[in-house]
C-alpha cells in the first residue's frame, strides 16, 4: 500500500473535486485509488503505480486551476486517459496555446492533442484538411484561427462556406429571398462567428464584405487573394465542387478543409469530393492533413461514447460484410 499527499488550496477545491467529488470519485473509480480530502491536504492510497497515476492527475489538475481554467468532466476523462501511456503533463502543455478569446472573455484553446496538432498545422501550412467526427472542433477551431489572423492583419477577409445540401432529409422549396434559402445551410458557422467575434461586429464586417458565408456553389469563378477561407462539411461535396473550390486559392490566402466521412448526405454510389482530395494531395508540399478521433471530442463526454459506439459498430459491420464477400 502507497500513500502521498497533495496540498490543494481551498478556493481551488471544489474546480478539482467537481460538483459532489464528481471527479474525485471518477478518479478513484478510474485508477482504483482511495482519495481523502482533509483541512485542504489531498491523500492519495492504493497501489504503487496506480497512486502515481493519481498524483499526477491531481497535480495536472491543480495546475490547470492555478492558471484560472474552469475543470470540465472532459478535462477530466482526458487526463485519466493521457495518464494509461504516463503523458498526463502533456494536457498542460496543450494548455499554453491560447489561439483568442470569445466575446465573453473566454479562452479558446486546443484541449486535446490532437487539437494541438491541427491548430499547429493551420499555423504553418497553406492548406490543412480537418477530418473527424463530430464534436472535435474542426470548424470551431479553425474559427477562431480565421478571426484571429483577420484581427491581426495577416488577411483582409474571412471567407466561410459549405455545400449547401440537406442532412438525409428533403426539405423541398424554402420561401423568402436567396440569402433566406441559404442560411439554414450556414448556420452552424454563423453561431461561432456570433460567439467568438460578437454579433454587432460580424454584421459590421459583412456588411463592409470583409466577411463572406456563402454556399460553396457561389465560389465559381472567383480568385480569393488575401484571404482565410474555410470549407466546412467538405464530405458532401462532388469531385468537381472540391477541384473548383481548391483552384480558388489565391496569393497570401489560407484554406481550411474540414470534414467528417462518416456523416456524407451524398446520393448513394456518390463520390465524396474530400476523399479523393485527400489522396490526390496527399504528397504536395504545403498541404496538411489532421486526422481527429473519438479521443478529441469536446463535447459532453456523452457524445464522446456515442461517437466511439458508431466507430465500433461500423468496424464490426465491415468485418461481417469482408467475410461475407470471402
């Protein structure tokens, strides 16, 4: 039997413990340690490795509190997971990368690593392809990316679309005029704008073009110089839309690709633009490719699951339907 103590400062506590110990007991649970919280001394007990574990979590934890981070349950999770392969320091590291505020005053940083790696492609590469499932932050991220190089100079405007195509589902004749029929389509990348940049100074910079969210259909024919453009749901564009979009780019621009391929609403039989594009581009230079997993979902820790559950699932499909073929 192992016993360590961990000096967490009151006002500290209840961050660290959660609502009721949630996270406490989440971690006894997890690691199959005994924690005692006694006149702001934490006690830790079990076995040798797993007390380590434990310890180090804690002291993960306490530093990201000290730092005025508000500790979520996916904090959490992802921190007892980073410590099964003994790099639960690197959740602390992730935590340097402040990319921006939102209007709130809320930080906006990469919680995972694999975050962490797609913002540091964004950074250094002219174009990047996000992919993964949802709740990973791709277009969130790449948001806060676009409003922080505008706000700093390094572009004159942010450019925002997607396909304009219905999620399994036709919704037939929209009425009102055209920006009516396509704002349902665009509304995911209006609420990050709305959250990050403040509704009055988005309509401002629409207004003035130096903001664009438009149908991907309305790319045709253009050349965006001095631009941060972000492509979003790119799994439900054709081959053609992927190629006209991608010979868009112009000088001093940067294009953000994010997708998801388990979530197409393509025509079945139908090829998705993102893939081919994905192995087309594989090896020329400056192109980036992040690969985000269930691991780097954001979301309640919920969505996490049910994004793992899915994964799981088609895997075993695609097992069945091998033999099948065999």
């Amino acid at each position: 039997m192992t016993e360590v103590t961990i000096d967490i400062p009151a006002e500290h506590e209840k961050n660290i413990f959660g609502q009721f110990d949630a996270y406490v007991k989440k971690i006894e649970r997890t690691l199959e340690v005994s924690v005692v919280s006694r006149d702001g001394m934490l006690k830790i007990m079990g076995s040798g490795e797993r007390v380590r574990q434990a310890q180090s979590v804690f002291e993960q934890l306490k530093t990201l509190s000290l730092r005025g981070n508000v500790i979520q349950e996916q904090n959490v999770d992802y921190m007892l997971s980073l410590s099964m392969e003994g790099r639960e320091q690197a959740a602390v590291e992730i935590d340097r990368d402040l990319i921006c505020h939102t209007i709130q005053g809320k930080p906006i940083k990469p919680k995972t690593l694999g975050q962490k790696q797609y913002v540091d492609l964004i950074r250094e590469r002219m174009i990047v392809f996000g992919t993964g499932p949802a709740g990973t932050g791709k277009t969130y991220l790449a948001m806060a990316m676009a409003i922080t190089a505008f706000k700093s100079g390094e572009v004159s405007r942010i450019i925002l679309t997607r396909p304009a195509i219905e999620a399994g589902e036709k919704l037939g004749f929209l009425p009102g005029d055209l920006q009516s029929k396509v704002d349902p389509y665009l509304r995911p990348l209006y609420d990050a704008l709305y959250q990050i940049m403040g509704a009055e100074s988005f309509v401002k910079n629409m207004e003035k073009g130096l903001i664009e969210v438009a149908p991907l259909a309305y790319m045709r024919g253009r050349t965006l110089d001095n631009a941060f453009i972000i492509l979003d749901e790119a799994q439900n564009t054709t081959p053609a839309q992927m190629k006209m979009f991608l010979t868009r780019i112009g000088f001093g621009s940067k294009v953000i690709v994010t997708g998801d391929a388990s979530q197409k609403d393509l025509p079945v039989g139908a090829k998705s633009g993102l893939e081919i594009a994905m192995r087309v581009l594989s090896r020329v230079e400056d192109v980036g490719f992040c690969s985000l997993t269930s691991k780097d979902v954001v979301r309640h820790p919920l969505v996490q699951k049910i994004v793992q559950a899915y994964e799981d699932y088609e895997k075993k499909t695609a097992r069945r339907e091998e033999r099948k073929r065999r």
